[in-house]
C-alpha cells in the first residue's frame, strides 16, 4: 500500500529550514500562490522572512494581468515584491530555455543584492512524474527534480505534494490565483502529458499514478545521487588538471580503466557538466569515452564544436 500524500503544510514545515530569508518565486497560478500563502501562514512558526519574486516574460497577452495580480496580492500580505520585463527573445531561440534562463538569472540576482538564503520554487509531485515522462518519451536520462539545489540554491518543499492536495488547500484557504491559458496548449510536450496521457494513466492503470511516478523518480534520483558520491575521488583526482590538457587525458584514462564500463559515460557527464554548462546525454558520454581511448579521431560537441588530440597529447578545439 502506497503512503498517505503529503499536505502542503506538513512538507513546508518539513523542507523550509527554521530562521532564513526566502525568496518566493510567484506565477500567480494555483501552484506559487499555494506555496506563497502557506509559507505565509507559517512565518511565524517557521520564524522565517519572505520576499516575493515574479518575472512577466511578456509573451502572453494575459502576463501584465498576472503580473499585477501578484504585486496586489503581495500588497495586501505586506511583502515586498520584485517584478522583471526582460527584452523579448531573439526569433528561432528556444523559448523553454530562455524562459529558465531569464527566471534563474533575476532570481540569483535578487538573491545576492538582498542577502536571501534560498529561492523557494512550487514543483510539486505532479510536476516530478510529468518530467519523469517527458525525458521517458524523448528519450533522455531519468533525471528528476532536486529537493534542495545547494549549487543554485533553491528549495522545492512541494515535491511530494499533489496537486490534488494543492487545489484542496487553495479551496480550504479561499485562496485565489490565475490561469494560464498556454496549460491546455497540447502543442507542448508536457502539457501534451498533463492534459492527456497522465488522466488516461489514472482512469485505466492507477488512480494514484502521479504519486507512483514521483516516487519512482525520487528513488532514480537518489542513484544518480549516490552514483556521484562514490565517483566523487575519481572526479577529483582528474579536476587537478587543466581541462583537455596531456595531464588531464592521461588521468582521465586512468580512472576508466578502474571503473566498471557501466559508469564511464556518468564519469564524463560529471567532469564536462561544468566545463559546458549542460550535461551531455549518455549516447554522447559514450561517445566521448571512445574518443578518449582513441577509438575515434574526433568528437563534436553540440554548438559544431570539434575536439581532436593534438599530437603533443592533449586535446584541441577545432
């Protein structure tokens, strides 16, 4: 028998560390403004301080509307809100992408000019299985949503929250929010998912699907966890070296042959992750490690970047 679902209260109280200056980041749709009040409700117990965060990506017609609802709302709860109308994105550039980048980038901002602990998001468990299906259906790693993000400093305490268990508070708390039209546009993947196949999932297999995913993609992601904790030393002993240089191929090439080949390809998503800024997907990790024994003669990293070896041994962009 599955656990009980979380209630939103129980998982802020569990998640949100006591004393800390929160950064609340606040849509206006029914998920941030949950989130928003319960942290509110619970300010005092939890003896933390909020401040409210939003970002008008300016690509709707409804996004002024949202955005001043959320100034008012904050209004009337007496906290300080911060709001941003970044420069439309240049034609052909991937609107997800950019959207993140934007939203990530005002936040971290925020951040250090007001002395913020963390940066509070509401992913919630309909959101980890949704992800757990789009990477399923696209065919990329099972990655899923981290608690606590210490790299970029974030909390998502809703992660095992439903948001069944979402609308349930919002009803309880007479709490009002706005809608996003753009949610029933099935031209996009996950609302593709949301709309239709997680309802099929729920009236033909499970009723408790969302619940069965999340905790699926939270089990996969504390692998992925403690698959980089035991890597951790092999990392390290490579990371001395410049990247690309003899020394670091020489190293590299080391730690391979002491690993079991089913974790090469992990081994150099982690050592690239922070040389790219993106993590490369296992197809090209494997790629990758053919290169480094010298399998293949070159590697092309996306962005048509072209690695060879140099013939003093190290490795060279093309």
């Amino acid at each position: 028998m599955s656990r009980p679902q979380e209630s939103v209260e129980k998982a802020i109280k569990n998640f949100i560390p006591r004393g800390i200056r929160l950064l609340v980041a606040v849509s206006g749709g029914i998920d941030s403004m949950v989130l928003l009040y319960g942290l509110y409700n619970l300010r005092r117990l939890l003896k933390i301080n909020l401040l409210v965060a939003h970002v008008d990506h300016g690509l709707r017609d409804e996004s002024k509307r949202d955005r001043q609802f959320v100034e008012k709302c904050c209004a009337e709860l007496g906290l300080q809100c911060f709001t941003f109308v970044p420069d439309l994105p240049e034609s052909g550039e991937n609107l997800e992408a950019w959207g993140r980048k934007v939203r990530y980038g005002f936040f971290k901002q925020l951040c250090e000019q007001h002395s913020i602990d963390f940066t509070v998001t509401a992913h919630n468990a309909n959101d980890v299985a949704e992800t757990l299906l789009m990477r399923l259906v696209a065919n990329k790693e099972l990655r899923s949503l981290e608690l606590i993000d210490e790299r970029r400093k974030l909390i998502r305490p809703l992660l095992s929250v439903s948001r069944q268990e979402i609308e349930d508070y919002a009803r309880k708390h007479s709490i009002d929010w706005v809608e996003d039209n753009t949610n029933k546009d099935d031209s996009f993947l996950r609302n593709k998912i949301r709309n239709n196949l997680i309802p099929y999932l729920e009236e033909n297999f499970d009723g408790r699907i969302v619940e069965v995913l999340s905790q699926r993609a939270r089990g996969l992601h504390n692998d992925y966890k403690g698959i980089k904790a035991l890597l951790k030393n092999n990392l390290d002993r490579v990371k001395r070296f410049d990247v690309y240089s003899a020394r670091w191929v020489s190293q590299l090439k080391i730690e391979l042959e002491e690993l079991p080949s089913e974790v090469h390809w992990f081994l150099i998503e982690q050592l690239l992750r922070d040389e790219l800024g993106f993590g490369l997907s296992r197809h090209s990790c494997e790629q990758f490690c053919r290169f480094i024994r010298q399998e293949i003669t070159a590697f092309e990293l996306p962005g048509a970047i072209r690695l060879r070896y140099n013939p003093a041994g190290f490795i060279e962009k093309v």
